[in-house]
C-alpha cells in the first residue's frame, strides 16, 4: 500500500489529444488519486500548426468536480513552483507528466530547486 501523499503535475499535450482522452484523463485521475494526493495541470502544450483549442486544462478540472481529491489549474510554471514548495512534506511524491515540450527538463530542475 501507498503512504506517501502525491503530488501530480500534469502538462496535456496538444488540444486534439487532450479532447480526445478527456474522459480516460478523469478515469484514471479518479482511480489513482487519493484523498491527500493533489492534481495540479498545467495549460496544454501547443507544439503549433492548425488546431482548434475547444478544450483546456479548466475542461479537465472542471470534470473532476466531486473528486475526493483537490485537483486545479496551475497559474503558471512559476506560482506552482512557489504552490508546491509550501505544500510538500518530507516523504511527499512529487510527480511531473507531460510529452514533447523541450522546456519540461528545465522545469523539472526549477521544481526540484523549489523543495
């Protein structure tokens, strides 16, 4: 069994993608996430080219409504460091998720320093 509370950082990758698996993000959130973990999403990431941006990551928060666990939209990369940093407790998870954005190692080095 898992003691360690988690915190979930989760970046969606492209707006097709993310509309396309919106219902399966909210399953899987509902069935791993805990009361005392907590889901912090980032905006999409847009790699670029035509889209049609009819989802966010507020759509993905919004539909866990009622979700025993806190989940929400980050500000910006910046405030969440800033967020998680007074939120982690020794033996916390801090689990960063996302695909193909270049900036995502910088930004796992920018947390790390966070804590």
């Amino acid at each position: 069994s898992r003691s360690a509370r988690i915190h979930a950082i989760f970046q969606p990758h492209g707006f097709t993608q993310t509309r396309l698996l919106r219902d399966d993000y909210r399953q899987v959130f509902q069935t791993e996430l805990r009361p005392e973990d907590r889901l912090h999403l980032l905006d999409i990431y847009f790699a670029g080219g035509p889209v049609t941006r009819n989802v966010s990551s507020a759509d993905l928060v919004a539909d866990l409504a009622g979700a025993p666990f806190e989940a929400r939209v980050a500000p910006d990369r910046h405030a969440l460091c800033a967020l998680i940093a007074t939120e982690v407790e020794a033996g916390d998870l801090v689990l960063l998720m996302g695909a193909r954005d270049p900036s995502l190692g910088a930004f796992a080095r920018q947390l790390i320093a966070s804590l």
